[in-house]
C-alpha cells in the first residue's frame, strides 16, 4: 500500500465520524462517558449515510464527488462552531483511555482477519458487488445492472457505509469491506458498552459486557468466516437504539436523545430484516413495561409513551420508502407470519449441535451458564427487568424447536445471542461485586474480584477464538487475487468466464475458487455470479442461470458436454486454479491446467502458480 493510500485510508476513517460528531456537539449529554459519546458518534454517522442514500434515491438524484465533499464541509463546519458555541466537557485522558481499548478491539479483530485477502466466503461476493455498483452509481442502486439483472431491493446499510468510505479511501470494494467490516465487528464492542451501561449506570459492567463480546464469545467474531457484514452493521445499531429507548423511557427526554432513536431506529431497519424484528420486540417490552406499571400506579403517564413512540415511528417512516420497494419486489419470497418447520417442536440432534457450535467454544459455554443466572438477577431487579425479559424471548428463539418467526429460523437468532450472554454475565459479576462490597464495604474485595473474573475469561476466549476463520470457507488466496487484476488490466469487460463450481443450496451452485470473485471484483460476467443473481431475477432467466452453475458442477473434462456449456452460456474465456477440494470433500473439483492443455480450440492465456486463465479459440 502506497503512502498516499495510507493517508486517503485514515482520512475516510475520520470522515466517517464527521456527521455524529457534528450531531455530538451540539447535542451531547454532560453525564455520558467517552465510551457512549463514541459509540453515539459513530452510529449517528452511519444512519445519517444510510438515510441520506434513500433521500437520494427517493429524489432521483446521484451523489456525486462535490456533493460529497460539500456535505463534510458543513459537518466540519458545524462541529467546529458547535465546539465554540455548546464547549462540551471534554477530559482528554478519559477519551485516551476508551481510544485506546477501543485500538485493542480493532487490532484484535485485524489479527484474527489477517491471513485473508478478499472478504470470506460467499456472501461477501455478493456484499462487495452491491458496493461497487453504489460507488458506479453514484448512490442507492435501483438495480445491480449490468452486472445482474432485475431490481435491487436489499438491506443497504453497510453497502452505503463501505460506499463512503471506499470513494474517500481509494481502496477498491473488496478491500474496503474487509478492512471495514473488521473495524464494524471491533464497534460491536462498543455498542453493547453503551448498551450496558444505559441499564447498569455503572461503566464496570459495561467494560466487563463489552470485553466479553470481543474476546470471548465466538459470535461476532466468527462472521469474519461467513463475510455477515449486514448483521454486524445492524447489531452495532441496535445496541445504540435500544441504549436510547431505555434513556427516554427512564426520563431522558432531551432533543439530543429523541433524535438519537429516531435516527439509529432508521439507520437499523435499513441494515438487516432481522435487526429490525428485535428492535420491534425491544420497544414493545417497553410499551408493555410502561402498561403494567400504569395499571399499577393509576396513573398513565401517556408524555412519557409519546416520549418514545415518536422518534421510534419517525424512524420507520424514514425508512418506510425502501420497506414499500422491498415489498413490492419480494412478494411471496419471504413469509412475514408465523410457521412451524420440518422439527415440529422436536429438535433433531444435528440441530442441537449447529446450535452449539454457533454459540460456542468453552469459554462461551461459561458465559452462557453465567448469564442465566444472570437472567434470574434481571426479574429480580425491577430496573434489569427489561432487558431480561428481551434476553430470554430472544433466547427462547433460539431453540431449534423448528418456529420461524418472520422467517427468521432458530440459528439466525442464536447468531445475536452474544448480546445478551455477554450483558446478562457482566450484570451477575456485578451483581456479585456488589454483595462483596456490602460484605466488606472498606476492602477493595469487590474490585478484585471483577479484575480477576474478567482477565481469566479473557484469556481464556482469546486463546480459543485466535483462528476465526473456518478454513473451508476460505475461497480466494493471493494467486487468485493477482489473476484478478490480470483480468482487470488486460481482458475486455465484456469477457464472460467459465468457472469450476459447486452445489451451494436453493438450486444455486457456487465458484469453488477465486472465480467467484470474477463479477464483483473485475466486472465480468461467469456461470457462477455470486449466489445473489435469484434476487432480481424472473423466473425463466433464473432457471437458466441456476442450470448454468449447475452444469458444471460435474465437469472435469473437454468432452461435448464442456463445449456445450460454453456454447450455451456464451462463455469464451476459463479460469481455473488447481487442486481446490471444497467443502473438504476427497476430489478435486472441475476441470484442470492440465487436462485444459490437451483440449482443441483453447489457448493459455495466463499463468500464475495455481492459477490458470483460457480461451476458446
């Protein structure tokens, strides 16, 4: 990387805080800590980007460089009066010390990404494909033309973050998701800070809370391997909007506050389906709470409902725009009921041990018997009453019992149970520091014990949650990365390639190599363009597509049915890297270099180690 990259690069980092930090300024609260002001700077900023995107798209309107740079400009601008004018409490080793813990999660999350070369495994194919198409646009994409067909109608997000931050930085898509979604997975940490915090008014269980998710659980961690950028997006914000309900339903009912959640509630329906389902449930356990206590005190405080009613609705009508487009183009593709799978409340074993490995390693299982209990202290303390009661619904999901609520299978929930495992375990050391402290009121027992209870699960998860990445689900490697800026440099854009592939599920097939990256990274079009072509597709042309990848799940040489496929699809040119066994399976998948040499009518067109690239003559 050159030092011009190096400083574009650290310069869109801190662009990205420049609309929370302007909203800070002006609207911070004296009372939070460096730890909820970052986590508030940087989720403001998001949603702002997100949102802006759809006011864009909503008014036809592309963004373009100057209106970009412009829009920074005002930020800076109003931070810098905002700073003169409002002189926010600032204790500068305060802010050096989360900065500093805050460096420590992003190392370590770098650390467990640090072998990789292009974001992991399938989805992110799809993720860095939507991102270059909202950098060619200009915006919120209507469609992914010319790359696939049909409309565009997914959850955008972390696409316009990646956009933003991408533009700026110079970095290409692919290495601006990677670098970024490690930073976003770090953040985690930080939001469920600001969450902890809101519901314990004490920063310990918060640090504890946030070291917990980042060290010790597999989750979010282990989503390096799957490339679930969007969930991590949506996690971050929903720890934030939920942090800010449970202010405003306290009393908290300031300007800054009630524009916060109407903000973060926008910025976590655009992010992911599921994030806004939990987000839904979280203030519905609020209405309920604010009902049985009216009923109770006879006395039905309907400012304090409005209080929080309000900026939750506003931001649903924000987002209900792209909402109205989803539902207009996923129609009948997603079951928005209830619905009952294949177990019928009899989980298989395979179940149980999906479930498992998911919430895993041993260090995890810990946390997970720590937080039930923990779950106990939360009904017995009125004021973590609420946050247990969204923990143990959330956690009921997560039984295979084979439910689907709003399509969402047990396992999607369990990949955001690290919320409440790492918050419900950091209450009960607390809880227990504070018995100690009651015990022995002028002895540092108390601190003591949550020292040594935090850095031994630390240690612990960080020696097993080191190696994140599921080595099979390692696609592409540095040969496969050189071919692709071979093919960027040196083939015409409308080259169409052939790629070695494997049965993926829903009928899909997928690249079992670099090849995969062959759309979203130089453009061009194969017989396995990422797993997301059924999308936008009809029908017909689907089925089509689907046959394509299918076909040549079987072919390992230059026989009829090899030529057909090429004729058919109208693909000229062969990307091939030898040796690749996916999904640890005995032979080697599709065709190779060398059976490639003997074949009539095709050329070598490049070499490099373990990959090859053809053409047909």
């Amino acid at each position: 990387m050159d030092f011009l990259l190096v400083l574009r690069t650290i310069l869109a980092f801190f662009t990205l805080l420049l609309p929370g930090f302007a909203f800070w300024v002006w609207f911070h609260k004296k009372e939070d800590d460096p730890g909820q002001n970052l986590a508030q700077i940087l989720g403001i900023s998001f949603s702002t980007i997100a949102l802006g995107a759809l006011i864009f798209y909503v008014l036809k309107l592309q963004i373009s460089g100057w209106i970009l740079g412009s829009f920074m400009i005002i930020c800076l601008g109003l931070s810098i009066f905002g700073w003169i004018k409002k002189k926010p409490k600032f204790v500068w080793w305060h802010w050096a010390i989360m900065l500093g813990i805050l460096a420590c999660m992003i190392f370590w999350r770098f650390w467990q990404a640090r072998d990789l070369v292009l974001p992991n495994w399938v989805d992110s194919q799809h993720h860095v494909l939507i991102v270059r198409k909202f950098i060619e646009g200009g915006g919120l994409p209507r469609s992914l033309e010319p790359y696939l067909p049909g409309p565009f109608y997914y959850h955008f997000s972390f696409h316009s973050v990646v956009a933003w931050f991408a533009s700026i930085s110079g970095q290409n898509a692919a290495i601006a998701t990677l670098m970024l979604g490690q930073v976003l997975n770090a953040l985690i940490g930080l939001g469920i800070y600001a969450l902890t915090k809101s519901i314990t008014k004490d920063w310990r269980p918060a640090l504890i809370a946030a070291f917990f998710v980042t060290f010790v659980t597999k989750m979010p961690g282990y989503y390096l391997t799957w490339g679930r950028y969007t969930l991590l997006t949506g996690t971050y914000i929903l720890a934030l909007a939920m942090a800010f309900a449970s202010k405003i339903y306290e009393g908290e009912r300031g300007a800054g506050n009630t524009i916060s959640l109407g903000l973060l509630t926008a910025g976590a329906l655009l992010s992911h389906y599921l994030i806004a389902f939990l987000l839904a449930f979280y203030l519905i356990i609020l209405g309920l709470d604010w009902m049985i206590k009216s009923i109770k005190d006879k006395k039905w405080d309907f400012k304090g409902l409005l209080s929080l009613l309000i900026p939750a609705l506003s931001g649903l009508v924000l987002s209900l725009p792209w909402y109205l487009h989803v539902l207009k183009h996923s129609a009948g593709r997603y079951n928005v009921g209830l619905s009952a799978g294949r177990s019928h409340f009899f989980p298989k074993p395979e179940d149980w041990d999906y479930i498992k490995y998911v919430l895993g390693p041993t260090a995890a299982y810990v946390l997970i018997a720590l937080a039930l209990i923990g779950l106990v202290i939360t009904f017995i303390k009125s004021e973590y009453r609420r946050i247990g009661s969204w923990s143990l619904i959330l956690m009921l999901f997560t039984v295979p019992t084979g439910i689907e609520f709003m399509g969402f299978r047990g396992d999607y929930f369990a990949l955001v149970t690290f919320i409440p495992i790492s918050i419900l375990s950091a209450i009960l050391l607390f809880w227990l520091a504070e018995r100690l402290q009651k015990w022995r009121p002028k002895r540092q027992y108390a601190n003591f014990f949550l020292i040594l209870a935090s850095i031994t699960m630390l240690l612990w998860g960080i020696k097993q949650n080191e190696k994140a990445i599921n080595r099979v689900t390692v696609i592409a490697i540095q040969d496969d990365v050189e071919a692709l800026d071979w093919i960027n440099e040196n083939l015409p854009e409308d080259a169409r390639f052939y790629v070695n592939t494997v049965y993926w599920g829903y009928g899909v097939s997928r690249s079992v190599d670099g090849g995969g990256w062959i759309l979203p990274y130089t453009g061009r079009f194969s017989n396995a363009p990422t797993t997301f072509f059924p999308y936008g597709l009809d029908s017909e042309t689907n089925a089509v597509w689907m046959s394509w990848g299918n076909r040549a799940n079987t072919i390992t040489e230059c026989n009829e049915e090899f030529y057909s496929l090429l004729a058919d699809a109208d693909l000229r040119y062969i990307y091939v890297r030898d040796g690749v066994r996916p999904n640890n399976q005995e032979n080697v998948a599709g065709i190779q270099s060398q059976t490639l040499l003997n074949c009539p009518g095709i050329t070598q067109l490049y070499q490099n180690n373990s990959v090859s690239i053809w053409k047909l003559d």
